[in-house]
C-alpha cells in the first residue's frame, strides 16, 4: 500500500532541504513534531538537573548546596519547565508527528503558523533562563506564582517571566489552533469523528482546553503585570484587590492544563496497549466519553487547590464532590483497559511496559487523587509533600511515562530502525524501580507533616528524604540512558519492517508507510478499508 | 475555505477567553457577595431595622493589623462589644502617626466568619477611604454599624478585621499621573 | 500491594544506608490532640483503607491478566470490544464507592466549619518569617521566632529532636476551653498549620480567616508555615504549648505585668518628685541596711553614697554597679531583685538627698535608661 503512494508521487517529493535553514524554515509536520521532542528533551534534562539540585539539598536535614533563596528559584523553574517546556511541548511534538499520519492528512492544515508555534518556544525559555544571571535571580514564587508573593515582593525579573508566560501561551494557542483545524478538515474519506484514533481524541479535546483556559491564563499575567507597573490593585488588598482572586483564576486555568498534561497520554496508552495485546480497544466510545467529561469537569473542581483559604463550607461541599466525580470517568479508562488486556495476546516490548507501568502507577495517583479531594482530610493534605507524591505519580509515572511509551512506540517509524530492546528494558527497570523509590515515601514524609517548597526539614523526616534523594539520583541518570538509546537507534538501529509490531498495519494508517515514514505521506488520502480494525 | 473558517472562529474564541479572564474579576466580586467567601466586604452601605424584629445578643470583635512597613498606631477603643441584632452601634477607631512625615493610609475591612460578612452592614465607615495624617497627627473615626437580625443562627459571634495599609507612595503616583 | 511495596522499600533502605524505620507516626498521619483532629484522621483512615482495597483489587487483577494473557504459541486473542452492560455496572460501582466517602466527609466537614464564638480569640499574623500573637481580650501579644541556631541548620553544632520545629516564644492556649483563632497577615500569603488541631489555614493579607481548637490535655504540639512565603519559608516553625486554665491565667497577668512595666518605662513620663517618693522606698527597704540611713554608711567595708564620685558625677558607672554589683565587695546586682522603676528611682534618689544635687550634677535617671542598659547587655 504505501509503496504504492511512494511510487506514485515520487515525481513531486522533494526531500528536505539542508543545513540550519532546513529547521528554521521547515513547514513539514515531521521536522518540526521532531524540534518539538528534541526541544522538550532537552528542557528534561534541563528541569531534571533542578530536580537534581532540589534532591541533593534535601539529601540531609541542614543547609546542604544550596541558598534558601536559590533552592526557591530551583524549585520554580522545575516546575515550570517541566510544565511547559517538557510535557506540553512533547506532546504537541507527538500530535505534529503522529496527528496528520493517523487522520491521512499530508501535512498539518496551517504549516506557517505551526512554523511560528513551535519557533517561539525556544524564545520564550530563553527568557526565563536568562533570568539566572539577572539582578535578583529567576522567579522564586513557585510555578503557581501567587500574589502578591509574585507582584509586590517579587525579584524585578518577574517581568521577564511575565513575558515569557505570555509566549508560551501564544505557542500552545497556535499549535491548539492548528490541531483543531486539521482535525477538523483533513481527515481521509470516511473517517468520522467517532472512527478517529484515540490519540486523535485526546488531542481534539485537550487543544479545545488549552484554547479555552490559556487566554485565561494570560489575562493573569497581564493584571500582575498591570499591578506591578500600572498601579492597578487587581490582587492587591490596599485598593480593593483581593489575592485571593489570584488563586481562583489562576486554578480556573490550572486545573484544565493538570488535564492537558494527562489526556493525550490516556490517547497514546490506549494505542499502545491495544497493539500489544493483539486486540481491539475495549469501550472505544466509552473512552471518548470519557476524556470528554474529565475535560469538562476539569472547568468546575478548580477550588479544590484553595480548601484552605477559607472558602464558605458550601464552597468547600461543591468542589469536594465535583472533584470526586472525576474518579468517575478517570476508572473507567482504567478498566477499560484492563479490559483491553483482559483476553488478550501479550507481549512486553518497552513500549508496553511503560505502557503498563503508565496504568499501575496512574492508579496509585489516581487514588491518592480521591483522597486529596476530601476536602476535611485535605486540611491535613493540603501543601505537603503527600500532594507533591500525588501529583508527581500523575505526572512522571503518568505523563512522562507515556511519553517515553510513546518515544519507544513510533521511533521505528520515524527513524525507520528499530532502538536496542535490551537496553530499552534495562531503561525501563531502572525508571519503574527509582521513580517508586523517589515518590513513594513522599507519601510518608507528607503524611508525617513534612511541608512542601522548603530547603530544610526536621529530623524525624531525614531517612526518607535520603531515600527519595537517593531514588531521584538513579531516576536522573536512567533518562540519560534514554538519550543514548535514541542516539544508538538513529545512527545503529536495525532497520524496522513497514509494520514494526506485529498485527499494527491493522491499527493505524501510520503502520501503513515505509519505515522511515517518508517526508511527505498521503499526497492522496488514503482508504479507511485498509485498516481492518475499522471494518 | 473550511479551513479558514474554522481557525478565524478559534481565534475569536481566544480572544473571547483572554476578555473571559478579566471579566473573572467583576464577576468574582458577584460571587463573593453572594457567599460571603472571603469576608469580602464593600463600603457603606444604608440599612435601619424594625424595633419590633426580635432580636439576639452578638459578640463582636475587632481587630485591626498593619500591613508591612506601616508604622502609625491603629487601634479601636475597645477590643471587643456585646451588641443587639437590628441596632446601631459605634465602634471609634484611632489613628496615628508615629512618623516625622505625612503619610496616607487606607484600612481595608474583612469580616469572619466570611459568612456573616452579609450581615454585617456599617454605615458609616473609613473603609477604603485615604486618611492623611501629618506628623504626629492622631484622628478618632467612628465606625457605625448594624447586625442584619437574618444572621445565622449559629453565628454567635463576628469579627470585623482592619488592615491598615500605607498607600502614600501610590497616591503620589496617582496624583504625578493626573 | 502498596504494604508489599512499602515493606521492600524499608528493607532495600535498611540494607543500603542502616537507617531507622521506626515510629508509625513517621508514616502516617497524627490523630492529633483534638476531638476534630482525631474525627478528621478517622476519615483519613477510612478513606485511605477503601483506597487501598481498590489499588490492591486493580493491581492484582492487572498482574493476573499479564500473567494469564502473555502471547502464547496457537492462542488467539479474544476481538471483542465491548460490553455495555459491563460499563454500566463498573460507573455505578465507583458511584457508590464515592457515595460511601462522600456521607462522613460531608459530616466532618461541618463540625470543622463551626462558627460558635470562642473562650478566648486570639490574632495569628504571618510575617516573612515569624508568627505574631495577640490575645484579644487580654490585649497582650508576642512574636513568634525560630529559635534552632545558625549552627545547626549550618551543621556545625549537632541537631536535636525539635530542630526548626523550635521558636523562642510558644503560643500558649489553655486547655478545656474553646479557642478561637482569627487569622491573618503582613505582607505575603502565609499558612498556620498545626496538624495535632487539624488547623490549616491560609493567612492572607487584608483578610481574616478562623479556625478554632479545643484542647483536652495539656502538651506542646508543633507545626509549620504551609504556603510558600519567600526565602524563609521553610524556617517559621509554629509551637502551641497547652496548658491548665489556671496555668494559662498567671501566664497571662505575667504577660499583662509585663505589658504595664513596658508601658511605665517606654511612655511614661517620670518627674523627680515621683522617682524620689519611690526611690526612697527602696532605699529604706534594700539599702539601708549597709549605707545607713543617712547615706554615709560605714566605711571601708560599706562606702559613703554622701558625695561620692561616682554618685555625684558619673552617672553611667553609677548605672552599672547597681546592675551589676561590685567585684569582691558587698555590693549585689539588683539587676533581678528590683524593677527598672525601682532601680531608676533609687539611683535618682541617691543622687538628689543629702546635698548631693548640690554638690554634683543631680542628673536623674529613668527607667527608659535601666531598660537601655538590659537590652544593651543582651
């Protein structure tokens, strides 16, 4: 099938073009879905030696490395970057890849303006870098950036962060703006919404997402900045502000991104659990249900991050049971595939591990998740390092690993070689073991009353912050390893057959290419009766 | 084009969220009124009760904070008041300052539990008014208020908070602007 | 699953670096010292154990699926893809199961939120980065400071059981009453929390906030400021010392005392005749004894104050002997022994009797000075 494309448009394939401007130019959905997980695996490595520092001053109890000051700083940028330049640029890299190949799209519907999106971004963490080396040091207010923490006592370079926000929101805009519109026009014959891909779906929903709570987000940055430099008194007492305000719309905006971090790894999970059990998705239409009610709930539990601000008792009831009822759809995507296993033919290539791994440790989130939404227990919760254990193993366990899952899952085709299946499993044993050692026993230190954000702790905290260093330590390492298997794989992997799984070519228009899929795929769309699955 | 179309109607819907984002404020301050979340409190507000309402005895609590860097002494006359619902009562409030310079300052008024802020209507008040005091110079302002005789019955007790905040350097800001 | 995982992570560490697993209150959470407190840990329990039946359910169930369905030669997998009647019934499942939690969190949650007035009220002000104090009835308060030494957080003393969980001045409530804790802060946002009341709450800048206690037995309970509030976030601890009523009520007329001596030697403005009035008092009861009643005492052992130097012209060593006594002679520090309107009064008063004003500089001396020259020493 794709040898037939192949042969039939070769007349009008121009290779890419060569050198710097290759990549500064590039409209092509493949070279910038690649600058995109390039980027972002470089803002891993980037965050994960802050978390390195953070890990090394917490080693002991006592002034370890670091400044309180600095370990501030660390802990901001973190958070930041690994928000907003690691998990969301990845995955925008992933839905640049892999978005047009599973719809039969040729390319994405605005090449220009995906261009600009992703070019912006390096832009936008320039800025924020630089701000290390500014008089009075980076961001220090935590990535949730509270007033008036972040607007009157902040370092003079919070207008710089403020700066930097702003683009990066405007990146994520554009790259939503784009997904939509291809989702919307340039899928091939016959694909109907409810025939897309998963990862289509979760891609569709959470771009609406970030169009809808982005600009809310700058809206927040504005009136800071507004407040620091214009004299306005949005989230200022003195003039009739109120900080608190702060908190609400900033959560109004955060709560949904939580989700934009989640839902298309729930996308990639689903393909990849599907493929290597050999059988077809359990609850296909369940599942878009299901991702579209965690995206509109995601609008109404955001007070559930401000139980102790002192919110009316029946402010604090609503959030409580709106947040429990995400458990609701969240369980269901779980036994949904468990469900998919259930019966199956499987196999444990790395992908599927982390696939696995993504579902185990997903769930242990999850639950800690139900008990951080009950909102009397969650004034004992509430700024501990139980919540840092909680929204960690959502996030690396969760996020990361599926983004790792999905690395492993589609390198074949992207490179047309096959990664070393030894060492990807040595990676993933060592992330599996460290990831636990490091965030399991924050559950105990949280429990314990160990509070989050600070440099130094008491003693009764001191053996399991070793170990959660310890761990931290081998979890960093274990991603180098990464990087080495994605080099070993590009210059001296195998080369990998059209399908690369076995049974895959059934699953997706993407497993019907030559591997390395060509520059440009599907001049002409392709036929929804190639795929069986969908028959 | 569908293309076009569909991408001029997600910018637009960008935009409507950015607009959506400061329309959060005013429409927070709806919010609070109506729950009372935050102990939002506005100005004065003009209220008398019918005598013939029965009414409850309310202990009511004062206190009053400086917000950092302000230095003048604010303090209300007593700490605390046994009041009947559906009344007028006084409460004086003195300021001074302690400094050798003038300087401005505004107090902002909170009422705990947040709940109860509905109910707790003053009617004369120096909320979010500028005081300006010259050096040394002390002021005694009444705050006058009624207990609304609807409270909640497990509210037996309320407390109207005063931060005083030093706004000189922004009223001066303000003044070079205009 | 999670104990399995829980009790090799123990192991791998005890192996690894020696450490100590001890106490179960390392692990988990503390009932606390309140009916509250202890109410919200029942519900913590609870909830945690009904999550655990469901993480241990999900894990097992998973395993036995990898274990049972890896690829195998000649087996086919299964290609269904559906059972509605399945989904329906696991959605209602975990809508009961929520149910379930839903009921007691609903009812803890209102006792929490009671807004019956207190005993006592007392103002809680964050500050970067101490708490303050203020009992609002008593009008006496207090800052709050860490008190764990540069040394130790530097690690070059060694650290003890309370380190950064320690402050110069504990807050001190009494038990058996209903406590009332308004709120509130100085400049960023701050958070009280100690988690032996299950107090946690924020303290915001131009807002109060309450919350409330209600202790049975006397202790000291510690907690830690909870919202990130610039770079000493991490060093404000909070310490509640509970104590009887009646232990609390001399510890307020102490506070109170204090207070007016305060006020005496800071505001007060002392004229000589009243400094004179009760600088002879004290002259007749403390001094007398040695410098006779006339001030001329009985030399060598117990020196003449009649136109003496040091009582005459220097008013500054004069200060210093009586706080600090005479090396090798009979002369005491009254330091401890009088209050610094006494000491001011009695130096006042040597310095204007028996001709000495005459003769000298009659310069008098205010408890301000006596005060000066404490908090200089200190």
């Amino acid at each position: 099938m794709s040898a037939v494309i192949d042969s039939h448009h070769d007349d009008h394939h121009h290779g890419p073009a060569k050198g710097f401007s290759r990549w500064l130019y590039t409209t092509n959905h493949k070279d910038i879905g690649s600058m995109y997980l390039w980027f972002s695996l470089i803002m891993l490595f980037i965050g994960g030696a802050m978390a390195m520092v953070i890990r090394a001053e917490l080693f002991e109890p006592g002034s370890q490395i670091v400044s309180p000051e600095f370990y501030n700083q660390m802990v901001t940028n973190h958070g930041l970057i690994m928000v907003f330049g690691v998990i969301m640029p990845a995955f925008v890299g992933f839905a640049n890849w892999m978005i047009p190949m599973q719809i039969g799209a040729p390319d994405m519907a605005l090449p220009r303006l995906n261009n600009l999106s992703f070019w912006i971004l390096p832009v936008a963490f320039g800025i924020l870098l630089s701000t290390f080396f500014m008089e009075g040091g980076a961001p220090n207010f935590g990535w949730t950036f509270y007033a008036p923490l972040s607007t009157e006592y902040a370092p003079p370079t919070v207008t710089f962060f403020i700066f930097s926000v702003h683009i990066m929101g405007a990146s994520s805009i554009m790259g939503s703006i784009n997904i939509i519109t291809t989702i919307l026009n340039m899928r091939a014959p016959g694909m109907t919404l409810m025939k897309m891909p998963l990862f289509v779906w979760s891609w569709f929903i959470t771009a609406y997402l970030l169009i809808a709570v982005m600009p809310v987000l700058a809206g927040a940055v504005t009136m800071m900045l507004m407040d620091i430099h214009a004299g306005t008194s949005f989230f200022k007492a003195a003039g009739g502000g109120d900080p608190v305000l702060f908190q609400h719309i900033f959560w109004f905006f955060g709560h949904p991104e939580v989700y934009i971090m989640i839902l298309p790894a729930f996308g990639i999970v689903s393909h990849i659990i599907e493929t290597f059990s050999r059988k077809p998705i359990f609850g296909y239409s369940s599942m878009v249900y299901a991702i579209a009610s965690i995206a509109l709930l995601s609008f109404v539990v955001w007070a559930h991050h401000m139980f102790t601000v002192g919110m009316p008792i029946a402010g604090e009831l609503f959030f409580m049971y709106s947040t429990m009822l995400i458990a609701i759809p969240t369980g269901v995507k779980v036994f949904n595939w468990l469900s998919t296993m259930f019966k199956g033919s499987l196999t444990f290539e790395t992908p599927m591990l982390f696939a696995i791994a993504f579902v185990a440790l997903f769930t242990i989130g999850g639950l800690s998740g139900i008990m951080l939404a009950i909102a009397p227990a969650d004034f004992q919760y509430h700024d501990t390092y139980f919540v840092v254990a909680h929204f960690h193993y959502v996030l690396v366990p969760g996020a990361l690993f599926s983004l790792l899952a999905a690395a492993y899952y589609w390198i074949p085709k992207w490179t047309g070689k096959m990664y070393d299946e030894t060492l990807g499993k040595v990676h993933f044993w060592m992330s599996f073991i460290s990831v636990n050692l490091t965030f399991f026993p924050m559950h105990f230190v949280g429990l314990a009353g160990m509070p989050r954000r600070i440099p130094d702790y008491a003693m009764q905290f001191a053996d399991w912050n070793m170990m959660v260093s310890v761990g931290a330590f081998l979890f960093g390492i274990s991603q180098l390893l990464f990087l080495f298997i994605v080099l070993k794989c590009i210059y001296n992997g195998k080369a990998a057959t059209t399908e690369v799984w076995e049974g895959a070519k059934d699953r997706g228009f993407e497993w019907t290419v030559d591997s390395p899929a060509p520059y440009h795929t599907f001049s002409s769309p392709p036929s929804m009766e190639s795929l069986k699955s969908s028959s | 084009m569908e293309a076009r179309k569909s991408t001029l109607k997600l910018i637009l819907f960008t935009f409507g969220m950015f607009g959506f984002g400061f329309a959060l404020v005013p429409l927070y301050d709806v919010f609070c009124d109506i729950t009372g979340l935050n102990g939002k409190v506005t100005g004065p507000t003009i209220t008398t009760y019918d005598q013939e309402i029965s009414s409850r005895e309310v202990k009511i609590t004062f206190v009053t904070s400086n917000n950092k860097q302000m230095p003048w002494s604010f303090k209300s006359s007593s700490p605390q008041m046994k009041v009947e619902t559906g009344q007028d009562y006084l409460m004086d409030f003195t300021f001074t300052n302690t400094t050798d310079k003038p300087m401005i300052g505004q107090a902002v008024p909170s009422v705990s539990p947040g709940r109860g802020a509905r109910y707790f209507h003053k009617t004369e008040c120096f909320c979010f008014e500028q005081q300006f005091l010259a050096a040394g110079e002390s002021i005694t302002i009444p705050v006058k208020f009624i207990i609304d005789p609807e409270l909640p019955d497990d509210i037996s007790s309320l407390a109207l908070g005063y931060t005083l905040f030093d706004v000189t350097e922004e009223f001066a800001n303000l003044q070079a602007k205009n | 699953m999670l104990r399995a995982i829980k009790y090799s992570l123990s192991l791998v560490a005890a192996l690894t670096a020696n450490l100590s697993f001890g106490a179960w209150d390392d692990l988990n959470m503390s009932p606390g010292a309140t009916q509250l407190s202890q109410e919200i840990f029942g519900l913590h329990m609870t909830v945690f154990y009904v999550c655990l039946a469901i993480g241990i359910a999900v894990l097992l169930a998973m395993a036995f699926i990898l274990f049972k369905y890896r690829k195998k030669e000649g087996v086919k997998p299964a290609d269904f893809d559906d059972s509605t009647a399945l989904e329906i019934t696991w959605t209602v499942l975990f809508a009961l199961i929520l149910i379930v939690l839903a009921v007691p969190a609903t009812s803890v949650m209102i006792k929490a939120y009671d807004d019956q007035e207190g005993d006592i009220n007392i103002l809680i002000t964050g500050h970067q980065w101490k708490w303050q104090y203020e009992y609002i009835e008593d009008e006496v308060g207090f800052f709050s400071n860490l008190s764990t030494s540069l040394d130790k957080r530097n690690n070059l003393a060694p650290k003890d059981e309370n380190y950064l969980l320690e402050v110069d001045e504990p807050l001190v409530i009494p038990t058996n009453t209903r406590v009332r804790f308004l709120i509130t802060a100085n400049d960023v946002i701050h958070s009280w929390w100690v988690p032996d009341f299950a107090i946690k709450q924020d303290a915001i800048p131009g807002f109060v906030n309450t919350g409330w206690t209600y202790v049975n037995e006397p202790g000291v309970f510690r907690g830690q400021c909870t919202e990130l509030c610039g770079q000493y976030h991490g060093y404000m601890p909070i310490v509640v010392k509970a104590v009887s009523p009646e232990e609390y009520s001399t510890f307020i007329n102490e506070k109170k005392e204090a207070k007016i001596q305060q006020a005496l030697l800071t505001e007060k403005l002392w004229s000589t005749s009243e400094l004179m009035e009760i600088g002879e008092a004290t002259y007749q009861k403390n001094c007398v004894a040695c410098h006779q009643v006339g001030g001329r005492g009985i030399p060598p052992v117990f020196p003449s104050l009649v136109g003496s130097e040091i009582v005459m012209r220097n008013k500054a060593r004069h200060i210093e002997i009586l706080m600090e006594g005479v090396q090798g002679a009979a002369m005491a520090s009254y330091a401890e022994q009088l209050t610094e309107v006494e000491i001011a009064a009695v130096i006042t008063y040597t310095r204007q009797a028996w001709g000495n004003a005459e003769t000298g500089d009659g310069k008098i001396v205010i408890p301000k000075e006596i005060l000066d020259y404490k908090n200089n020493k200190l």
